[in-house]
C-alpha cells in the first residue's frame, strides 16, 4: 500500500509516514488508527501496536519538560511537596531544640527514680510537668488526688434544699361584696313538671352556683384557691389511697365542688331510688358516662389521670339542673371554700407563690394572686368577689336549660 511514498516491498504493505501538522487530523481519520508519539501523530497502516507498546514508545520520544512548580493538586486540594533536604534540616532543629528544653527543665531523679533505658531518645527523657489539681480535690502526700465533700445539686438535693428552707400554711377567706339576694331553688318543693317529682320534688333543690353566709361575714362556698402547679423543688407526696366520695342524694350532687387528685379514685354511688346518670366535661382527660342505678352503694370508680387547668364540670344528662365541679390536680396545694367562705392549705414550701381564685359564676376571680409564705408561720389573705362580677346565669348552666328546655 502506497501512502504519498515508496512502497516498500520487503515488508508489504506495512509502512508508516508523520504527516505534516496541517494533515494530522484528516489523514488519521480516512486512514483510521492514530497514535500520538512525543507531540507527534503517526498513522499505522499495517497491525495494530498494543497499548503497552505505544506507551513505551510515547515515554521514549517524549521531551522533559522543565519544572514549573513545587505545587500538585491532587484531589482538588494543593499539596506541598517537601524534599528529602527539608526534611532532613527540620529533624535536626527539632532535636537541638527538645535537647536545649530537656537540660532546662529536666531534674535530677530521686533515690527511687528508675533510669531511662537506652532506646529512647532525647523526647522521652524530658521530665514530664507535674499534674495540676482541680478544683474540688485535694493532693495528697503520695501525689494522689482525693475529691473533697462537696458534690453537685441533683434532683434529691433540690428537694432537700427546698424543704431547708421550711414551710408555711395559707390561710383566707373569700367574701362577697355588695347585696345579696339568695337565688330561687332549682326545682321547688311539690313541683309537677319535673322528671322523676316523687323524688326530685320532694322538697327544693338549692341553686348552689352562689352560696353566701351573710351570717359569717358575707363568705362565699365553693371557691376553688390553688396552685396551677407544684412549686420547683418539692417532693410531691403520692396521691391518697383511701378514695373520695360523690354521692347523689335528693337529685343533687354532694359535695357540690372537690378537689381530686391525680390517679385517686372517687366512688360515685346514689341514694335516690331513681336512676342517674354521671357525665363529665373535662378539658384534657377522657370523658366518664355512665349510668348510676337507683341506690348504688358499692361505688362506681371515676379516676383523672391528667391534671386540669379548671375545674371540670359533671352534669346528670337525665336530670339537667344537677351539677358538681371536680378540679383534678397533681399536687396537695389547693382547698375549696367551705359555708363560712374560708379555706386553709398546709405544708407549702416558703417563698412566693401565685395562687388562681376560680368561682363559677364568674370564672377565674384572681388569676395570679402572689403570696408571700414564710416558715413556720400561717399567712392569711382576703379576697372578694364583688356584685357586679356575678353573672345572672352561669355559663354552664344556660347551656344545659338551652339543650333541655
């Protein structure tokens, strides 16, 4: 094969020609395989070379190019190549320098120090520093650390401190202020128009949504004065185990108003001869709805297992003006107003707390009242509900004579 040459006839067809650089691209491609040798293209025409072979070739032919810097870049980050020279000049210093520091620093070893062995180097026979102490321990005469008695606060030592500082009781009344009316009964007494009259109608049913003892200075029952929770740092003691009761006597409830514990048991029972029912509205624990049958004496257990910011109303759905509030919580700090409007809490950690004053007919009466209980002492306070922050109808009951007219 002639490629713009001589033939030549002793080794057929195989010949090989550099072209000029003008001609590299369109001769490789009509002449198919191309192979670049030291900047150079050269074009195959007879067997292929394997890539070993063309390599070596390509290393022989090439020319070394001056060094231009002693910068690489491997991986996308640079790299400092330090000669063996460098290398050698920082061994050197550093061991003059660990040698002049070791001749400084280094004293001399006692009677019982062991001597260095022979392997190690100048580093190694430098005197280590002499371990700083910390704080909170102290160094004994063998160089040993003995930690002293003081330890940090955890959860024990938080309720110990606060029961350190003692604690106190609060004691108040909560008093109405302006005229007093007291309000009609719910169902008077011989009423024929009510569900179950026999036993409902037997005598009045009290409005007990505002109670006030004109003959106690104006005091107001059923007012709830609590913690909305338990202060930091003290025990709170587990809930009792003996249970609380709420009876159903004369198509009321009694107790009117309670406060309940977290996971206590309140036995519901009935002494009417009719049949109840007990259902509560709760803000944050399950809902309880169940019948009670006429003269239920064993007790039906109802348990909050979650406290409430509020006190929670139960209705009996078949007989729509009985009512009661349960406040659930999960610590002792809280009392309901008893006929004469007082109330008395004990054991409260001293220092400054901020109690809720919740009435029903007008909500929450204080809603941060900040009292200061010092130890030992009992500390008494006197808030008032004044006329004109009753409402006419509670809330609660307007929605049920709005449900069963």
């Amino acid at each position: 094969m002639l490629l713009g040459g001589r033939a030549d006839p002793g080794r057929g067809v195989q010949a090989r020609r550099e072209f000029p650089s003008a001609e590299r691209a369109s001769h490789a491609v009509s002449l198919g395989k191309r192979c670049r040798f030291g900047g150079r293209v050269v074009v195959d025409c007879g067997r292929q070379r394997n890539a070993s072979t063309i390599r070596d070739q390509e290393l022989k032919h090439k020319e070394p190019e001056p060094m231009k810097s002693f910068w690489r870049k491997p991986m996308g980050r640079p790299m400092r190549i330090v000669s063996p020279l460098a290398v050698g000049c920082a061994g050197l210093l550093l061991s003059m320098a660990v040698g002049c520091g070791g001749s400084q620093t280094s004293s001399p070893p006692g009677p019982s120090a062991s001597k260095p062995s022979a392997s190690k180097g100048p580093a190694t026979e430098q005197a280590q520093p002499a371990p700083q102490t910390p704080s909170g321990a102290t160094p004994s005469a063998a160089g040993e650390q003995k930690p002293t008695a003081s330890k940090s606060k955890g959860a024990g030592e938080s309720n110990s401190a606060a029961a350190a500082g003692g604690t106190g009781t609060l004691r108040g009344k909560v008093v109405y202020e302006g005229e007093y009316k007291p309000l009609p009964p719910l169902v008077k007494a011989g009423a024929k128009n009510v569900k179950d009259a026999a036993v409902c109608a037997a005598h009045d049913v009290p409005d007990e949504s505002l109670i006030v003892n004109t003959q106690a200075g104006n005091g107001v029952a059923n007012v709830f004065v609590y913690l909305s929770r338990a202060p930091k740092g003290v025990e709170v003691p587990a809930p009792p185990g003996e249970p609380l009761e709420l009876d159903q006597k004369g198509c009321r409830f009694v107790p009117h108003a309670m406060v309940v514990r977290v996971g206590q048991t309140v036995l519901i029972k009935s002494s009417d001869n009719i049949q109840h029912n007990v259902h509560t509205f709760p803000a944050f624990n399950a809902p309880f709805n169940q019948i009670c049958q006429p003269l239920e004496q064993k007790g039906i257990p109802l348990v909050y297992e979650r406290p409430e910011r509020e006190p929670v109303q139960v209705k009996c759905d078949i007989h729509p003006w009985m009512k009661a509030l349960h406040l659930p919580l999960d610590h002792p700090f809280a009392a309901v107003t008893g006929e004469d409007g007082t109330f008395t809490i004990e054991n409260l950690p001293a220092g400054t707390h901020k109690f809720r004053v919740w009435h029903e007919r007008v909500g929450f009466v204080e809603k941060s009242l900040e009292v200061n209980i010092e130890p030992d002492k009992a500390t008494e306070v006197t808030v008032t509900i004044k006329a004109d922050q009753i409402a006419a109808i509670p809330p609660e009951i307007r929605t049920v004579r709005l449900q069963r007219p």
